[in-house]
C-alpha cells in the first residue's frame, strides 16, 4: 500500500509543471527586418542617409521606439540616437569625413526591453575623382574609321575613396563643352560606361562632317565627377575626293595618250603626308595594277592599240578612297571611269576592179579598218596624168554606201591621154 501511495503523490506534482508559461525571453522586440538605405548605390555624395525597414507584425509587448547607433570607420561608436516610434524611416548623418560608417538599428517595447541589431553600411564620399587623359584621336576621321573607339587613357591621380564607377562623355560643336549638366556630380543616365576604372573605351557610332568635340570625365562610386574636363578634337571628314581626269581624247586617236588625274578635297585635303593613311591619286588601265602618286596628281601612259577602260580614283588625309574595294568592311565607292581608243595602223584601201558598163566615168573604192572603223567623210578619190608629177586633183564625190568611196569624173572635160586615180582613207582615229 505505501508504495502505490508514493506512485499518486509524484503523479500529482508533474502536472502543475506541464502547463507552465512561455518564459519571459521569448517575447524580446524581434530584429528589424531587411534594413537597408534607401537611394542610388552603395555609396553617397551627401553626408545624410535614409534608412527604412520591413515594420513588424503586431505582436505582444507592443513596441514603442527605435533605437540606432553609428561607428566610424574603426568601428568606435560616434553616436547612438533614439527614436520613438517603429514604422517609416529614419534619417541618420555621419561626420563630413569621407569613409564606411555602419549603423546598428534595433527595437524597444514598453517595458524598456531591447532586441537583436540589424547593421548596414553608410558610405560617404564627396572627394571628387581626378581629370581624365584622352587617347591621340586620328588627325581627319573619314567614313571607314566609323565606328571610332576612343580610349580614356588613364586618371592623373589617386581614385577617391568610393572607387571609380566608370567615364561620362559627350560630343557636341563646344570646344570646352561639359558632358554632365550639374557642376560636381553626374546621374546614371550621364555615365555612359559604368564597368568600373578599366571600361574606359568609348565606341562612337557616327560623327557629323566637320568639326566636333570629345568631352570626358571620371565619375566616382558615389557619382562625383573629375573638377576639370578632358577635351578632344574630331575632325569628321565622310566625302571622297573629287578627282578630275585631263589628256582623254573624245574619240578615238592615232597615238599614244597621256593621261593626268588630279584630286581636291574640302576637308582633309590631299596633302602628302606621314600619316597611316597618306593621301594619294591614281590611274588604272584595264584593271590593271593602278599608276599611283602621294598627293594630289599623277599621270601615266596609254601606248597599245584597242579600247582600254581607265579608272580614276584618289585618297585623302581622312582615308576616304573610291576604288570600289572595301576597307574595314565598308564598301567604299566606285571609282569615275573613262575609255581612251587608240587606232594606229591605217585602214585598208582597194578601187573596183571594174567598169559600170552603164557609168564609165563611176569611180568606186573600198575602205576597212578593224579598230575605229572608216571615215568616209575625210576620205577622197583624185586624178592626175600618167608620169605628170603633178598632184592628185579630188574628184567630187557621189553618194556612197557603207564602207564604199565612190566619185565622178567627167572624163570628157580631160585632154586625151593615159590618166592614174588614187584614193586616200582615213579611219576615225584619223
């Protein structure tokens, strides 16, 4: 009996226990959730700083006040604040002094308890970043060096704290022009490469002819831009040269021709130079290996007989070039084209080898030439006496056909006696 006694005593004790309450603890201020900064980047140009936070459900001990501290850069806390209320945000400023600050942030309920911290980072950096150097951009810029890369080079100076986010350029017709309206700072859609200190190539699509200028600044992490603007010239020249061709005859010619082609320019000129490209002008027969100068001029001859298709082209200062090829995948234009003939055997002659019984006094002669082709109107028939010395009297012509001579004498106007004909042809090349 004692013993089942026993048994129901501890039996009765055990179930007080099992019903005990939650202990106190359970029920501190939670932390605050997804604290963060509200804003552009981790870094900040101005020393003042938003802070918001995802407001807590409703819950038992009601909360009543935030409370948040600053460390500076070494971590020794500078200031601790409190504010009462739990919901929207707070505005927290560190000292004028360029560096990472962090702040802790927590709650407090209406019995003084504190929670856990949430921590972020206060970045602060107004020290602006030094000037840019610019790459040596081309002398003339022509329509193959489209599209241009221009490097920024380097920075003349230590990046500020925050780093470098990228470059901020602008062209426009300003020698001294600015590519971000505000006088220290440039937005996001003003920094056009944002790769960091070492994406400092700029790819220029297209440029206007004429005169136009680079402008190009650092902007650091915290959108501060250089003091002072790197500038560069870009002399756009996107037209061929105008070449013009002297000595081409109109037609067709009995000698050897010269020819000169002569090239201006209204913008980069054809003068004779050093640079990669140097200006140049040229003459190509039939395709052939072109007869070419440095500058504005060159001249070359045309000696065999046959048609022979010349080509024209020349080069300036900026490399825009019309030969018809291609350079740096554009198709560049053709070249102006001509055709010099040259003739310079005679043509071949015969007379009729017989009499028109009906029209004895019908004297009919053949001309031929295989290049140019026959030139009836310059070409005559004449008479004179047998063993007379004397010259060849043109006889008046008479209609004709095509590739035929044909001329009258009137041979009862002559004395009697023994009488020679001659004919003389030309062709068109004369």
């Amino acid at each position: 009996m004692s013993i089942r006694a026993c048994a129901a005593i501890v039996a009765l004790w055990a179930l007080p226990s099992a019903l005990a309450p939650t202990p106190d603890a359970a029920a501190s201020p939670p932390r605050p959730a997804d604290l963060r900064v509200a804003g552009r980047g981790d870094w900040r140009a101005v020393n003042s700083f938003v802070l918001s936070w995802v407001h807590p459900a409703d819950q038992a001990p009601a909360l009543v006040a935030t409370r948040y501290r600053v460390r500076n850069p070494q971590g020794v806390s500078i200031r601790e604040d409190l504010r009462h209320g739990v919901s929207g945000g707070v505005e927290v400023t560190v000292p004028k002094i360029p560096g990472s600050y962090g702040v802790e942030l927590w709650f407090e309920d209406a019995d003084g308890k504190q929670g856990p911290a949430a921590t972020t980072s206060l970045r602060f950096d107004d020290v602006r970043p030094p000037a840019v150097a610019l790459a040596r951009t081309p002398e003339w810029i022509g329509r193959t060096a489209l599209p241009l890369r221009v490097r920024i080079a380097r920075l003349l100076g230590q990046a500020p704290p925050s780093g470098i986010l990228g470059y901020a350029a602008r062209i426009d017709r300003a020698p001294f022009g600015l590519p971000c309206q505000a006088a220290d700072r440039c937005t996001d859609a003003e920094t056009d490469l944002r790769g960091g200190i070492d994406d400092d190539e700029l790819t220029v699509a297209s440029l206007p002819e004429g005169t136009s200028y680079l402008h190009a600044v650092a902007v650091s992490g915290s959108g501060m831009k250089s003091a002072t603007s790197a500038h560069a010239t870009l002399r756009v020249d996107l037209t061929d040269p105008v070449t013009r061709l002297g000595g081409a005859p109109a037609g067709w010619t009995n000698r050897a021709v010269s020819l000169t082609a002569t090239a201006t320019d209204a913008l980069s000129g054809m003068a004779a130079g050093d640079s990669e490209q140097p200006a140049f002008t040229a003459i190509r027969v039939d395709r052939g290996s072109p007869a070419l100068s440095a500058g504005a001029s060159t001249s070359t001859r045309v000696i065999s007989e046959g048609e022979h298709l010349i080509e024209y082209y020349a080069r300036d200062v900026a490399g825009n070039v019309d030969d018809g090829a291609s350079s740096n995948g554009v198709a560049n234009h053709p070249p102006r084209t001509t055709l010099v003939r040259i003739d310079r055997g005679p043509p071949t002659l015969s007379f009729g080898n017989s009499e028109d019984p009906r029209d004895p006094d019908l004297l009919r002669a053949w001309i031929g030439d295989a290049l140019s082709g026959a030139d009836p109107s310059r070409s005559w028939i004449g008479v004179r006496r047998v063993h007379s010395g004397d010259g060849f009297q043109r006889l008046p012509r008479a209609p004709s056909k095509s590739g035929e001579l044909r001329a009258r004498w009137d041979s009862d106007s002559y004395p009697v006696g023994n009488y020679e004909f001659q004919v003389t042809g030309y062709d068109e090349a004369g």
